[in-house]
C-alpha cells in the first residue's frame, strides 16, 4: 500500500507541522509505505505573509526560500512516480482550495489509475460538508487521523468495505455516508513524529530579518484556554462527550525528533533526562 500525503501550506510557512509528521510516523509504524508533497515553497500566489510583513515594515527583509518548478506539474510528476493508492490531503480552511486546486490538476491521473483521496485536516474536521460537490474526494476524516487514518489504510488494502468506518465521511453513489467519530487519540502513546520526509528549507525559519533554527514539538493537543474565534475552541466543543480535548504528555519523550542530516541528528534524544524543553533547546542551540 503506497500512500502519498499532500501537505497543503501558505507559502512559505515552514513550521515542521505536527499532524502530518505524525501520520508519517504511524503510516510507516503500520507498514505502509508514505511520501510527501509539500506546497510551503512553490511560489502559486501573489504574495506570502513573509513578503508582506517585509513590504509593510513589520521586519527587515530576509531571504525568501522559494523553490523553482510549477506546483501542479511537480505534483503530477510525484504521482506519476510514487504510484500511490491513495492520496491524503492535509488542509486548513485557508488550504482547503489549494488542495481542490490541485486534485484538479490531477484529474485525469487520478481518474484513470483509481487513486482514491481522502482529505484530513481542522478543516476536514469543521467543515466536511465543503468536500460535497468534489467528486475527487472519496474520504473526509472528521476525527484526528492517527488511528482512523491507518485503519482506512489498511481496510483498502485488503480490500475490505469501508462505508462503516469511525472518524470518516464515505462517498458513495454521490452520497455521504456518515460515521461516527473515532475515538480521540491517547497522545502518549504515539511512535516519534517524523519529520524525514520535509526538506532542510525547514530548518531555517524567517523571523524579525534572521533566520532561526526551529523545530516543532508538541507537548499539550488542544489548548486550556477558551477563546471564542479560536479552531481549538471549535474542536473542544465537537469533541465534547468523547474524553478531554486537552491533553498532556505525561512523559517527554515524544518530543523527540528525528531528521535525517538535519540538526537533530539521534533518533531518540531522552529530552526529559537533558533537562525538558530547555535541554532540547540547549541540543538544537549546539
Ligand atoms: C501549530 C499551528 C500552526 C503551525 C503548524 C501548522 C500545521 N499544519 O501543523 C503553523 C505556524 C505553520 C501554522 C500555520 C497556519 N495556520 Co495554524 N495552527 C496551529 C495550531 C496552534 C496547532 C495545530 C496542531 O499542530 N494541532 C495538532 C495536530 C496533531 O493536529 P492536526 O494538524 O489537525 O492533525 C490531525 C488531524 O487534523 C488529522 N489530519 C491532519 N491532516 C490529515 C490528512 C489526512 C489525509 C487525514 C486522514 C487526517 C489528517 O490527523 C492529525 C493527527 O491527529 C492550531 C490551533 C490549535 N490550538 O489547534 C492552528 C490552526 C490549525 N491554524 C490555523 C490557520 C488558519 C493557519 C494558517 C492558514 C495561517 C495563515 N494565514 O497562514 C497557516 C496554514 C498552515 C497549514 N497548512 O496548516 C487555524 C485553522 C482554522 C481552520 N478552521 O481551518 C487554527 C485552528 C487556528 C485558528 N486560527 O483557529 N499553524
Ligand atoms: S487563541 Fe486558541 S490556541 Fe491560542 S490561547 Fe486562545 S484557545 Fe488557545
């Protein structure tokens, strides 16, 4: 089973996102063989935050890591490539027409190979009416994607009927079949996030005119606080009844990353033994 998720970014916004390293991490824990592509560094718009922020004076003018090529045919190429069964498109409402925009480009491609997609995502979750009339669309994950997504996975590749599926929207005969949500995910028992697949353009992020070294980690899902324009506040609300939305990571350990020829070089740094989240800064900072 191959699968190739689409990371569908603003331009130029490279925070090494939690969720789809943590569908890597568990796709390839189950066996199945992943690959990424990733919008953040095609130029396909007019203008990213980064490129305002500079033209408005909100901070100095720093490099730009824009990538040549043309978004579309790249993508194209990667599926033409990769072969995959089925694609996973990662999107947040801002995202949501960029991924649409390229499965259209795809069309024909995913037509005539029978590569089914599904779509993932907050914006998946909030609003998984907006895939009705996008007949690219085969899943819409209503639920977080850790169990729900590898389960999908695995029920195609044996071939098996998936209209009942938890956490999932299913297209059938034009119609939404709607399940149930899957159950949230116990955060503390989660394989690493794996950050392999995105490139070093990552590393670099540009903040006030520098370029910074970062990194994600994720220590809390879901947030304590209540702010009534926030998406977690949307979220906590939707998943009220099904456990905590908030939750902790009783150990550190999950924090740690591992990025082939990258900064972070062990695989399992013990961040708790180095001192927290400041040792782990001290190991990024050396
Ligand atoms: C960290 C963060 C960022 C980081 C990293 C983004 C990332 N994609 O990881 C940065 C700084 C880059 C960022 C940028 C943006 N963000 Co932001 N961000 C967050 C934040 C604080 C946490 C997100 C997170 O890591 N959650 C934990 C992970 C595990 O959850 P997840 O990403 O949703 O993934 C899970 C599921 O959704 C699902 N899933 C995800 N993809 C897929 C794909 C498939 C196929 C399947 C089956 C399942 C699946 O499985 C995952 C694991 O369970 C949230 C607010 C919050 N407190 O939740 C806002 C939030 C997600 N961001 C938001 C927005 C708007 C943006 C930007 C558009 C801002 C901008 N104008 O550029 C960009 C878009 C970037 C992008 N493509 O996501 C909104 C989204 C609103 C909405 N209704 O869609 C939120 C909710 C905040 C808000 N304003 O309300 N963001
Ligand atoms: S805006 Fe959202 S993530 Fe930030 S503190 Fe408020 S509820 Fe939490």
């Amino acid at each position: 089973m191959r699968v190739l998720l689409v990371y569908c970014n603003s331009m130029l916004e490279n925070a090494l996102p939690i969720g789809v390293s943590q569908l890597v991490s568990c796709l390839k824990e189950a066996g199945i063989s992943v690959d990424l592509f990733d919008t953040t560094f095609y130029r396909y718009g007019r203008k990213s935050a980064t490129e305002n922020r500079i033209e408005a004076l909100q901070f100095p003018p720093c490099p730009l890591n824009f990538k040549g090529g043309n978004m579309e045919e790249d993508f194209r190429a990667k599926i033409e490539n990769f072969q995959p069964h089925l694609i996973g498109i990662s999107v947040v409402e801002p995202t949501f027409l960029l991924g649409m925009r390229l499965l259209e480009s795809a069309r024909e491609l995913l037509t005539k190979n029978n590569i089914r997609v599904a779509m993932g995502g907050v914006h998946a979750i909030l609003a998984p009416q907006t895939a009705d009339g996008r007949d690219l669309v085969d899943y819409v994950c209503i639920s977080e994607g850790e169990q729900a997504f590898v389960e999908l996975c695995k029920m195609l590749e044996k071939g098996k009927d998936v209209s009942g599926i938890n956490g999932f929207w299913v297209r059938r005969n034009g119609t939404w079949e709607k399940n149930r949500k899957a159950p949230l995910t116990d955060i503390n028992k989660l394989p690493l996030m794996d950050f392999t697949l995105f490139g070093e353009s990552y590393l670099n992020k540009p903040m006030m005119g520098r370029l910074y070294r970062t990194i994600s980690i994720e220590t809390t899902r879901g947030c304590p606080y209540h702010c009534s324009y926030c998406g977690d506040y949307s979220l906590k609300k939707l998943f009220k009844g099904e456990g905590s939305w908030y939750r902790k990571k009783e150990n550190q350990k999950n924090l740690c990353l591992f990025f082939e020829g990258g900064f972070m070089v062990q695989e399992k740094v013990h961040a708790k033994n180095r001192g927290g989240t400041e040792g782990l800064y001290k190991d990024i900072q050396s």
